[in-house]
C-alpha cells in the first residue's frame, strides 16, 4: 500500500489515477470484513464510554491531551470556516497543471521539478543559521546535534524508513534518526525532528514525570523549527520556479495536517453518532466519509467514485480513536505562535523558549497563557489560518509572475 500510495506524488498523471484506482479496487473487494472491524471497534468504543461514564466518545482522547470539549469544536469550527482557503489554492493548482479542475489524484502532484540539490552540509548550514536568526541558544543547541553525531541521517541498506527524534529521559540528550537524500524538502524534515530535539533538550530540567507533553503541545517545537527554515529556504532562492515549488510544498503539508486530520475526525463523530442508533453498513460508514470530505473539497477537487473507501485504510481510525484533532490542534497552534514571532519579532523568543522549557510540567492551557494565548478564542485560531492563507497568495503572486 505504502508504495502505491508513493505514486500519488508522480509527475505522470496517468499513473497517478491508475494507482488510486488500484488502491480503492482492493479495498472495496474486503468491504465486508473493513466494515465489520471498525463497527466492532465502534461498539466497543462506545461500551466501555458506557461503563466508565465518559459522557462522549472523545472524552477520553480528551482528558490524555489535556484539553475540554469547548476548545476543541472551537477550533475545529474555525478550521471549517476556513475549508475556502484550501479550495483556492486547489484552483491555483490546477492552472499551475493546466487542469480544468484537480481530480484527487492531482493534490501532490508535482509543481515543478526544478528544486534544486542540497548536500547534508548544505543543510546544516542553513539551519544553523536560520535557527541563530530565531535565537542564538536555538543555534547552539542545534549545533551540538550536528558536532556530536546526534544525528543519523545516512542512508543505508537495512536502516527504517521515515523520520523521528527519541527523547526517552531529562539525563539522556534526544536522538534524531532521517533519512536524508540531498533534496530541500529533506531540509525541512531535518529542521522539524531538531525543532523536536531542541523541545527535548531544553526541558530537561523537568522530572521523567512530567518531561512529556501531551499530544496537544508535542508539535510546537518541531513545525515551529520547520517554518522558520522554510522561510530561510525561500528567502535565499533566487529561481521564483524554486520558491513557488517550494511554498507549494508547504500549503499541501499544512493543508494535509490542518483540513485533513480536521475531516477525519468530522468522519469519526459521524460515524460514532450513527452507530448509536443501531448497525452500521459499509453503504452508511462510506456515504459519512464522502459527505466529511465533500465539505473540504467542494467544488474544487473532483472525488472519484472509488474514494469511497478512503475512510479504511486509516490506521488511527483503528489504533487510536479521535487522534486526529492534535494534529489539527498542534499545527494551528504553531502557526499562530509563528504568526506572533513575526509581529513581535525578537522579543516573542525568551517566552517560546520558557514554553519549551516547561515540557509537560503544566496543562496546556496555563502553559500558553503565559504568551497570552487563550485556545477557546476563535480569534487565536484564525491567526494560524491568515498564514496558510498568507502562503497562498504568496504561492498566487509567484505563479501570475512566471505566467506572465
């Protein structure tokens, strides 16, 4: 599956719509024992809220992510309100294609092919110094990743896929672990697992018990990291081909962590709330997923008949029900933080750093509140929006530019 799904990202589209058509053709052959899972998994979601008290289905993912019910549709409202901001740029996308209208096959298509190469060295370099841009200790503490061999980033026969940084106790410094093939994106990913290294280095003053933050907070170093090198990499590049290849990559990151995880978890209070009212059939479960999606992709992006079945091969549906919205909750919340940084500039640093200090050694909500930020105000979470919405135009002048 995996390496299918890689193909949504191919230059050829062809190969694109046939590799969804693919994926869906299998799924939709094991529709029965796919429904019959996740409903089970449904019911016993449900029967243990029942005996536990919990009065509704995200209430537990609640009290682990330290966080209230208001906040959370507060945020996910806000999120809905915005589903426009990713239609534009979907239009945008398909002039940039020369589409009448992206399929879904089209959302990670390629832009462009003209990124350029970026050895290891290169990107060491670059974030050093757009993290010493941020904070002279960001610099610093990053440094010492890269003289001490904190990070692994070679690639190599046998080593695992993907991209994690290991923070397993205060006394111990974090690891980073990449996979690093000399392109800009990879520098970006190098970025976002030392904004997490750093997040681990500095609260090391905190007990093994209260070093962890909840899910809700474990992104605010790492995207924060990731942003601050993205707009060092566009700044620097001097082919506009580059920095619209590059701003676009970015959108359809965010847009995949904000509006996406955002639907999902729409999908999930569906489902949970029709399974209340009796059993569920595969037709119910895929008509919630279409209808969820049908919200976020409008009129912009056509939905295959087959997409259907794109609500069961999603692992957290099954491994950890309601996850979905911390992805939502902690990229909104960097970028809002972002948002702060650059109206405030240097003098926002000494309270980020202190919020990372403080690992999980309070809730959320108090721990943000000392950089004045209050997450049951709508007006918090549009400011996370007016920077998607800021990459997009940005992404709208660059691509008049080049046309014109």
């Amino acid at each position: 599956m995996s390496e299918v799904l890689a193909l949504v990202h191919h230059q050829e589209r062809d190969l694109r719509r046939r590799a969804y058509e693919t994926l869906f053709d299998v799924l939709s052959t094991h529709d029965l024992v796919l429904t019959s899972v996740y409903e089970t998994l449904i019911q016993d979601h449900l029967t243990m809220d029942r005996l536990r008290r919990f009065p509704h289905p995200m209430a537990a993912r609640h009290l682990d992510n330290e966080i209230d019910q208001e906040a959370v549709e507060q945020m996910m409202a806000v999120t809905e309100a915005n589903y426009g901001i990713a239609q534009a740029y979907f239009r945008l996308k398909a002039k940039l294609l020369q589409l009448p209208r992206l399929a879904l096959f089209d959302q990670y298509a390629p832009v462009s092919d003209a990124l350029p190469v970026c050895p290891f060295d290169g990107a060491r370099e670059t974030i050093l110094e757009a993290f010493g841009a941020f904070s002279p200790s960001f610099r610093e503490i990053a440094h010492q990743f890269f003289a001490r061999r904190w990070i692994d980033a070679e690639v190599r026969p046998g080593k695992r896929g993907g991209a994690f940084c290991a923070s397993p106790a205060p006394a111990l410094h974090p690891y980073v672990l990449c996979n690093y093939t000399d392109n800009l994106r990879d520098v970006m990913t190098v970025a976002h697992e030392l904004g997490h290294g750093l997040h681990g280095w500095l609260a090391r003053k905190q007990t093994p018990f209260n070093y962890d933050t909840p899910l809700t907070m474990a992104e605010t170093a790492s995207v924060f990291g990731e942003f601050i090198v993205f707009d060092h990499l566009v700044r620097v590049q001097e082919d506009p081909r580059v920095q619209l290849a590059l701003i676009c990559g970015k959108i359809e990151d965010t847009c995949g962590t904000v509006f996406r995880q955002n639907v999902l978890t729409r999908f999930e209070q569906m489902v949970f709330e029709q399974r209340r009212k009796g059993r569920l059939a595969a037709e119910a479960v895929c008509r919630a997923w279409l209808e969820a999606n049908g919200r976020y992709y409008g009129d912009a992006v056509e939905m295959t008949d087959g997409y259907r079945w794109g609500w069961s091969y999603i692992p957290h549906f099954i491994h950890t029900r309601f996850y979905c919205y911390s992805y939502v909750f902690g990229e909104l919340l960097v970028l809002s933080l972002y948002r702060r940084y650059k109206e405030e500039g240097a003098a926002f640093a000494p309270k980020y750093i202190r919020l990372l200090e403080a690992g999980g050694s309070d809730s959320p909500e108090s721990l943000l509140k000392a950089l004045g930020v209050d997450f049951h105000d709508s007006a918090f979470w549009q400011k996370g929006f007016d920077e998607i919405r800021g990459l997009v135009e940005r992404a709208e002048r660059l691509a008049g530019k080049l046309a014109g």
